[in-house]
C-alpha cells in the first residue's frame, strides 16, 4: 500500500487517541500503517515536524466551530463562539491541546478562520491590536484550561486517580486552607461550567475596546 503525507497525518491522530502524546512515535506509527520506518521519515525528519501537521489538520477541521452558525453581528458572539469551539476542537482528541501547543501550521486553512473573526472585532470598533490581544488571550485561555481538563480527564468521563477529590480535601488542613478545600470541585470537575464562567470575565474586560 502506497501511503502519502495525509494518511501518515490520519494514522497519527488516530494513534494519539490510542496511547497518547508521550507514546506518540514514527516507529510506533510505521507499524500501525504496516510500513517500513523510512516511509514515514520520508514524509517528516522529526515527531514534531508530524505533529505540525497534525495540529493543522485538527485545527483546520475544526474551523467550522469557530465561528456562530447563523450570521450574527454582535462581536460577544463571535469571541464567544470562538472560544467554545476551540475547546471542542481541542477536546475531540486526547492530548488535544498538549498536542496544539507551541505548533507551527502548515497551512492557512484555520488563519483564514481567525482573520474573519478579528475582522468583526475591527467592524465594532476594535483596532488590529486589542482584536488580536482579546483573540489571543481566549486561544491561550482556551489551550491551557483544556491541557489542565485532559490531565483530569485523559479519556471522556475516566478522571484519573491523581484529582480524586475526597482524597485532595482530606490532605488540606481545614483551618489553614479553609479556601482551598472548597476549590477542589471547583477546580477539578463540571469543567463545562468554569470555561464559560471565564471566558465571560475576560469578554467583560475587553467590554470598553467595542465601538
């Protein structure tokens, strides 16, 4: 079987789901395709070089969350709807957003995505900076809470056992942490609820830069 750079990338995604970034090889995926090493090191030098081309594919099927699916004209919308596909983006494959981080694309598919969001912001008074500030601190809010839900939560609805909650409680003594014996459930589960409580504070703030 003749395998091309876009099967590698498939096989790769698939993979991941199976055993994770860390277990994620060229040689562990050569075997999964049934193919010798050097045919996927003809197609990427490197594991990073793969996973370059595994964000953008992720992130490029994704687009379509990005963005609200009826035309709306408020920019709350919008930076919303950017936020919360991101995420289910991320989430739709483990180590999602591990895998994301500190990537470099390869091609324009989700920039194309990205640029007609800001150029809403810029419709409602905002200029090129503060639309590209709100947009990059909702990517970089985005990422780094779904690398903190997957380590929770590796696979759908199978919490590790490092953020049992009862066992968390109990080695917070109640009268120095009084606080941060409460913030366990907050912290460490009903993710749903505390991504949209913060992605609601940071749309608050940038309230002022709208037109």
């Amino acid at each position: 079987m003749k395998v091309n750079k876009k099967m590698v990338v498939q096989a790769g995604l698939k993979l991941l789901n199976e055993v994770g970034l860390e277990q994620l090889t060229l040689r562990r995926l050569a075997t999964q395709l049934d193919v010798q090493a050097p045919t996927i090191y003809w197609h990427f030098k490197s594991k990073q070089e793969l996973i370059d081309d595994m964000a953008t594919m992720v992130l490029a099927e994704g687009a379509p969350n990005l963005t609200p699916a009826r035309n709306t004209t408020g920019w709350k919308t919008c930076a919303a709807t950017f936020g919360h596909g991101l995420r289910k983006t991320l989430l739709a494959y483990r180590d999602g957003a591990r895998m994301v981080a500190g990537t470099e694309l390869t091609d324009t598919a989700y920039m194309k995505t990205a640029e007609s969001i800001a150029a809403k912001l810029l419709d409602h008074g905002f200029t090129v900076r503060q639309a590209v500030v709100l947009l990059s601190t909702i990517y970089s809010y985005t990422l780094s809470f779904v690398m903190e839900e997957q380590a929770v939560y590796p696979r759908p609805n199978e919490r590790s056992p490092r953020y049992d909650l009862k066992l968390r409680s109990t080695r917070l003594d109640p009268h120095e942490f009084p606080i941060l014996r409460q913030a366990g459930p907050i912290l460490f589960d009903k993710f749903d609820r505390r991504y949209k409580e913060g992605l609601d504070l940071i749309l608050r703030g940038a309230e002022g830069s709208a037109a």
